[in-house]
C-alpha cells in the first residue's frame, strides 16, 4: 500500500492544451501526482481529448462521469444553462461517489473555479479543500457607461455576487471546508466576509514557460499592439478602439491586432468603419492557438482593457513572450502586474482610462529600449511568482498542512 496521501481533485474542465480552465484542471493533476496518489473526477467528455494526448498521464487515475443525455441539451441554452448543467453535474458526482470517497485522505475542488458553487462535498469526513476560487469581482460602478448593450446583465450579475453573503447554503458550505484560497483581492474579500477569518490568496493558474523562444525586438517599423479575448462586453473591446483612435490622432506610427470572436464582433466592425480605422486595426476573428502564439512574438505592445477577470490567463502568454502590458490596476492583473513590466492604469471611468492608457501605448511606441526591458522583466517576474513549478510547490505545502504532515 502507498505511504503518499490519496487525493481527489474535482475537475469538471480538465483537458490538455485547451488553455483557461480545462488546462488548470490538467496542470493541476499533472503536478499532484508527483507527491501524492490522485484521482482526478472529469467530465466523460474530456476522456478522448485526455486519451488521445501525447502527455504524461501516469500515475493518474481518472474517473469519468457524465449526466444522462438528456440533460446535455442545457449546455446549448447559454450561460444559464452551462451553469445549471455544471451544478446538477456536481450533485450528481458526489452520489455517484458516495462509497468510494472514504478511501481518499483531502479532496480538492479545482474547476470550475467560480466561487458560487465549488463542489457539492459538505458533509464528508475528508479534509476539504476549495480553489484557488475567483468570480468574487464585479464591474466597476464607474465603468458601468462602457459596457453599452451588456449594462443589464452586469448589474443584475453584481447584484447576486453581493448576494450570496446572506445566502446561508453557501455559508455553511465554506465554513465547513478546511481550506479555501482566493484568485484575486476582491474574491478573497467576499470569501473572508463569509468565513470570518484570513483567505489566503493564490493565482488560480500558471504557465510554462521553458520552451519558450526569446522575443526578438525588431528595430523600427510600427508599433504592433495586441488584443486577444472574447469579443464580450466585460472585455470592453470597445475601449481598445478608443484607445487606438486616440494614438493615431497623436501621429504614433501605430497598428492594432484584435484577436477573438463573440457576440460584439458585428458592433466592432461597423464602429472600426464609422471611424475610418480600417488601415490601422484588425480583427482576425478566432484562430488556432499556435497562431496567437506566432503574433505574440511579433508584437510589441499587449493591451488588455477586461473590466472583471478573476485573473487573465492570457497576462501569462504575453508575458512569456517579452511583451510589456498595458492593463487595468485592479482584480487579477494587479496581482499578476507590477510597474517593472506594466504600464497600470487606474480604474476611475471610462474616459480617463482611454487617455492614460492611450498615453501608456504612445510611451512604449516611441521607446523600443523600454519595451525591451519591460518584457524581459514581465517573463522573469512569470518565471519567479507564477510559472506552473511555483504553483505545485505551493499546493503540496497546503497539502502537507491540511494533512497534518
């Protein structure tokens, strides 16, 4: 029999190289399994992605479990309804497991991360241990005027974050759990509200950063600002052709790339030809992975305008690439951010933070020396706090602690 602790991840999204959650599912499993036996519970659609994977999967036991088919129809009624699935798959999870849970020391609940519903694990004997959860964010009210057509539905959202300190379910469930961990400042907050006590905080997430090339900082040329995300109002999208119409009309030899595909992709277009930006920003739609990457590596500048992100997966990927930031100072990028690599604008209202990170842009335009040492400070600071290894190390400690060991 192993000596090491039996450990039981709860990973609804766990697939690798998908990026975003299903990746910190895999990279999570990945790292557990060097210091202790782990099973990792999934959804049964993520078993051909895992399967098929030329990635190590030794050492880890995987059980698939999925709802009747007949449920699957609500992952096709949009967030609500991914959302109802996601619950009812949780539920159902832990009575399928009912027997077999007594055989694991700590079970760890790791995707989704949201804090409204981290796993259905009350009332078992195990340790439980909850996150790093994230999701505790609300958009800033002073920002609410950029938001245009999604206005109603981020008031109604914030509204139910606030909500669920009085939501007595939620209560006894977190205070019942031996551990919880905090994505970002404003998360670990509402969790602290509720349990009464410290949260400590940790990224949700991590990135790998050995096998990547070294930035080559072309001499001369434009300057190439990349956006990359949902095309969704939270992302403000809109903002970043603001902020783009407000370089140009300073004479900055200047380019734009956006990268992404949702609902607003129609919006942008129309408001990209009303200002007559067509030569100067593009929209590339969705594209594969790699080719993100390869304009990552020739790109100069990365903008990220999200007004909630529990962290921004993406900060990590530009980071690796040696390019320097322009973001928000709040939420998870300012845990991920300092001044040495990011130019952080404070988040006061929508035209004040056009201009300053306009001013931001048209600083690192026209400084190719400070670029360079920003992003060679970005991807030491990733390789130092947030790089996957950093993470594993952290998580055995809490494993070790929360075990007694």
């Amino acid at each position: 029999m192993s000596s090491r602790p039996k450990i039981l991840l709860s990973c609804y999204a766990c697939e690798p190289n998908k990026g975003s959650e299903p990746e910190v599912g895999w990279r999570v499993a990945q790292g557990a399994v060097d210091y202790a036996d782990v099973t990792v519970l999934t959804r049964s659609n993520n078993q051909e992605t895992i399967d098929a994977s030329k990635e190590s999967t030794e050492g880890i036991n995987f059980l698939y479990f999925d709802l009747p088919r007949v449920f699957r129809v609500l992952k096709k009624k949009g967030i609500l309804g991914v959302g109802l699935y996601y619950v009812l798959w949780q539920i159902a999870a832990r009575i399928w497991l009912r027997e077999r849970i007594k055989k694991f020391d700590l079970v760890h609940h790791v995707t989704f991360n949201g804090f409204q519903f981290p796993g259905a694990w009350w009332g078992i004997d195990q340790p439980i241990l909850l996150g790093p959860l994230g999701g505790g964010m609300v958009f800033p009210p002073d920002m609410l005027g950029s938001l245009g057509s999604g206005l109603s539905k981020e008031r109604l959202r914030t509204a139910i974050v606030r909500s669920f300190k009085w939501n007595p379910f939620w209560m006894s469930y977190l205070r019942s759990a031996d551990r919880v961990l905090g994505a970002n400042v404003e998360t670990a907050k509402l969790l602290e509200s509720v349990r009464g006590g410290e949260v400590e905080m940790m990224l949700e997430t991590g990135y790998e950063v050995s096998g990547e090339r070294a930035k080559v900082h072309d001499e001369g040329g434009s300057c190439e600002v990349l956006w990359v995300g949902g095309l969704i109002s939270r992302k403000c999208p809109v903002m970043a052709i603001e902020i783009a119409e407000r370089v140009l009309k300073n004479d900055v030899d200047f380019e734009m790339t956006i990268i992404g595909d949702g609902p607003m992709m129609g919006e942008l277009r129309a408001l990209i030809r009303e200002k007559k930006l067509e030569s100067y920003i593009r929209l590339t739609g969705k594209i594969p992975k790699e080719e993100v990457e390869r304009r990552m590596e020739k790109a100069d500048v990365f903008l990220f305008t999200s007004m909630r992100d529990t962290s921004g997966n993406v900060l990590l990927e530009a980071m690796a690439r040696e390019l320097p930031l322009v973001v928000p100072k709040h939420q998870g990028a300012a845990l991920i951010c300092s001044d040495e690599h990011a130019v952080l604008i404070d988040v006061v209202n929508p035209e004040q933070f056009v201009e300053q990170a306009a001013a931001g842009i048209m600083k690192l335009a026209k400084d190719q020396g400070l670029r360079k040492r920003m992003g060679v400070e970005g991807k030491r600071r990733l390789e130092t706090n947030f790089s996957w290894n950093r993470y594993h190390s952290r998580m055995k400690c809490i494993y070790e602690e929360i075990l007694g060991r």
